[in-house]
C-alpha cells in the first residue's frame, strides 16, 4: 500500500530544508521515480523508501524484499543475517539519510512517523566498460583509461599500487551536486604540507556544483587567471600511478573520466607516458622536437608579420623576392592576412572538434585544402603565409595536453598583435612578459617552471630531455619528499657488479 501525502507542493520560491524525515518524504514523493510504501508480514510491521532510479531493483526484488517475509527475521538487525549486507547503518542524523537516499540507499522505518531508520547499501552501477585511451593515446604503453565511475577509477589505480601506504581519501564538495571527491596520495612518501594544502582548498570550495576535474582545477588552482593550466589532468591510470610513486598527489571526482596530477611543472605538458617506455636518446629527442614545435607555433605568424611590416631588411634577397612575387596581388597588410587565416585555422578546428567524428575529419581535411587553395588563387592570402600557418597549426597538435595546447594556440595572437605595434622590439616585449608570468606562477605553491627557477641541476635529468633511468636516483627536489630516494644506486651497482668476460672472448 502506497503513502500519498494530501499536502499541496508550494511552488512559490525555492523549497526550504527538510527539518524531519516527514518533510523529505514530503519533498521525495512528488517525484514518480521514489517509493515510500508499507510493508506488512507476520513478524514484521515497517515503512520502506527507495528511489528506483538510483537503486539496483534486481537485488531489492531478489534478495531484499523475500528476506522482510522471513520468518528469521524478527527485527531490523535480523536483516544482515538473511542477506549478505555490506554495512547496515542505523542513524537518527536527518543529513545522513538524506544523502544516502539519493546515493542508493534503501532504507527502513520502524514506524511511518519513526525518525530512527535502517540504510541499506544497494546503489545502482551504471558505467561504460574501460576503453581505449582516446586523447593521450600510446603506442607502447598500456591503453586502457578512466572511466565516469569512481570506484573503477581508483580500482585501476589501486592495481598498479599495490601497497598498505597507498591511501584514498573522500570528501563531498557542492551545495547541491554533492560530489565525490577523492584525494589519492602514498602515505609516508607525498608531502604533508602539500596534502594538507589540497585538503584545505577543496575544503574551503563555496560553490553550488562541480561536474568533473577540470572545473575543479580552475577552483583550486593558485591563479585562476592565468592562460596555463596549474596542475595537469590525465585519462590514464598508469600516468597517475606514476605520479604517485614520485610523491605527488592525484585527486579524482565521480563522474569524471580524468584525474588531477599535482603540483605540476610546466615541461611536464610536454612528456608523455611513452617517454619511459623508450630509450632515453630517442625520448630525449622527442622533447626536444615538442618544445622547439611549440616556440614555433607560438611566433612563426608573429615574425612573418613583424618581417614584412618593418624589418624587411632583415630578410634575404632571394627569399624577399619570394615574398614580394607572393604578396604582389594581396590587398590587405601582413596582420589582416594572417589574423584571417588564423582565425580561419581555429574555426576549422572548432568545426572538426564539434561535428561527428567521421564529417569532422572530413570537414577538417577537404576544408583546409578548398579554402586554403581559394584564398591563395584569390589573392587574399599569399602562399608562403599559408604554409608558415599549416606548419604553426601542425606543430601546435603535438602537445600532449590538451589544455596546454589550448593555451599554445591563443598565445599566437598577443605575439601577432604586438609584432604589428613594435616589430620584433614588440616580439620580445610579449615574450618578456610571458616570462615574467611564468616566474610568479605556482602549482601547489610550488613553482611552475622549476627546473628552470630555481635552477635545479638534479631536476634537469628528467626535464627537457630524460637521461636514463640508473642517473635519476632521486625524486624531484621541488615535491619535497619524505624519502627523497627512489633507489639506492650504489648497493644497485655493487650488485651488478661487472661482468667477467667469457674464456672464448
């Protein structure tokens, strides 16, 4: 028999807080997916709620429901010993049972105006299989990724560590989305003063909802209006883990399938996960080819404009010849050509990203070619600028990240602007200004460009290049480790040793 309260809804102004279990039935039963009905057997009289969207019917049907007409049940605690039950809560706390109905609780009232109840933990498990790795993708390295469940999130973490030490944390930040937070971090090897930090800044969070990492990544951040991202986001548990083993912390959120790494340097936007899985030359080298791509992403546009608007004479004499027979029938000044073809290459982009995979791949080629030939045959556009802007946008797409990438592709336009006011003078300026921003960022309060400042010779094995792993016996000197070794290279290379050649060598 179902419950129906005869009280009308009062739809005028936002609903006030329950202040008894009555008033949230009140407020639970207005919606067709919540149950609130009695419950009669021969040995048990009791008033049941659940909201059937957010709990598993299968097991309340199943293995729930029969054990209530169970004559081995006699009271409410008899319960866990018919079905096997996680945890049986018992609680008066009006928050509590709030929470855990709308968790997938089911729960339990003695009498319909009780306000002791039983919860029962049966929360519906509704999450896409672990897939492939689609942004971060790896060629060598494991290729599986997070998923929206929190649970399966750190289950794949927890695999790779596989160690007491190895803690989670759990908060609920949101005045309305109430969500689940997770503090990920080795006991005895990350930093206090940095684990004390991350819990206080996701402590202190007055905000109405958060929906998935990155958003809580602008929250927290040291400056939220910085053009860089402070602490990188990752789909990949092995990233993580590896992190973790360093003494950083990684901070999950339910219903996100990505994960926060930090603090963060900013040569880590440039590494990926395949950099360990190599040897250390040819991983050096690929560094080395992401930053000089990412310089000249950055101002490529910037001096093609600041070359042809006042230092000319700069330019040799066979390719300013060049230049002025691909110019001769374009009617606009250097900055209009190439802020067009710029914001051209960005619209492109958009539309790829937005559109359905299979037209947006088709749109992003065909569109590229067709209009990028029209402008030239056009002369709106000359034909050297048009590959200086495809190499840009190309070398732009080798970033790692995809925020930092982001960040890269805006940062064309303040160098383009400034080599159009003061030519290369302006070039540097924006280039010195930059600098100077990056010298007063933190990530953690710690700083972000570190190696570089404060200059750390130790720190450099595993920045721009990576040397191997038998020279890099300690973690980074800026996470302040409470064991600053990784391994100890000395009783390693005592038990190497060195091998005695053979008799026939």
């Amino acid at each position: 028999m179902f419950w129906k309260n005869s009280k009308k809804k009062n739809d005028q102004g936002p609903a006030q807080p329950s202040k008894s279990i009555a008033d949230l039935l009140v407020q639970l039963e207005t919606n067709p997916d919540f149950n609130h009905f009695c419950h009669k057997s021969k040995t048990l009289t009791c008033w049941i709620s659940y909201i059937n969207t957010v709990v598993d019917l299968e097991y309340i049907h199943r293995d729930l429901l029969p054990a209530l007409y169970s004559e081995r049940v006699q009271c409410m605690k008899d319960i866990a010993q018919v079905v096997p039950i996680d945890k049986l809560i018992e609680t008066r706390d009006l928050s509590v049972i709030q929470t855990s109905l709308l968790d997938g609780y089911f729960m339990i009232q003695p009498s319909k105006r009780s306000q002791h109840v039983y919860l029962i933990p049966c929360p519906k498990k509704q999450a896409r299989q672990v897939a492939d790795t689609e942004v971060e993708t790896s060629i060598v390295g494991a290729h599986d990724s997070f998923v929206e469940s929190l649970e399966t999130n750190i289950n794949l973490v927890r695999s790779r560590i596989p160690i007491p030490q190895f803690k989670v944390e759990e908060q609920r930040i949101g005045k309305l989305s109430r969500t689940r937070i997770s503090i990920l971090y080795i006991e005895g090897l990350a930093n206090k003063a940095n684990l004390n930090t991350t819990r206080q800044r996701i402590t202190d969070l007055e905000t109405v909802s958060v929906i998935n990492a990155n958003m809580l990544a602008l929250m927290i951040g040291d400056n939220s209006q910085s053009f860089f991202p402070q602490f990188i986001d990752t789909e990949r548990p092995d990233r993580v883990s590896g992190a973790l083993y360093e003494g950083k912390i990684a901070v999950l959120v339910d219903g996100s399938p990505s994960a926060l790494i930090l603090p963060s340097t900013i040569v880590e936007f440039f590494s990926t996960i395949d950099d360990y899985s190599l040897n250390w030359p040819i991983a050096s080298l690929y560094r080395l080819l992401r930053l000089f791509a990412v310089a000249f992403s950055v101002i490529s546009s910037s001096l093609y404009v600041a070359a042809l608007t006042y230092h000319y004479q700069l330019v040799p004499k066979d390719l300013l010849a060049t230049l002025i027979v691909s110019r001769s029938s374009v009617p606009y000044d250097p900055i209009i050509e190439v802020l067009l073809l710029e914001v051209m290459i960005e619209l492109l982009r958009e539309a790829g990203v937005r559109l359905p995979t299979k037209v947006g791949q088709t749109i992003g080629i065909v569109g590229g070619i067709v209009i990028g030939t029209a402008s030239v045959q056009a002369g709106v556009t000359s034909n050297i600028l048009l590959i200086i802007i495809a190499m840009s946008a190309l070398a732009a797409f080798i970033t790692p990240n995809y925020r930092m990438a982001t960040t890269i592709r805006l940062m064309r336009f303040p160098f383009i602007l400034a080599a159009q006011m003061f030519g290369l003078i302006g070039v540097g300026l924006c280039f010195m200004f930059f600098v100077c921003h990056l010298l007063k960022l933190t990530s953690l309060g710690r700083p972000f460009i570190e190696p570089i400042y404060p200059m750390r010779v130790t720190d450099l094995k595993d920045s721009f290049i990576r040397l191997p792993s038998n020279m890099q016996g300690q973690r980074p000197l800026f996470l302040r480790t409470a064991d600053k070794n990784r391994v100890n290279l000395h009783r390693t290379m005592q038990k190497k040793g060195k091998a005695k050649p053979d008799i026939d060598e």
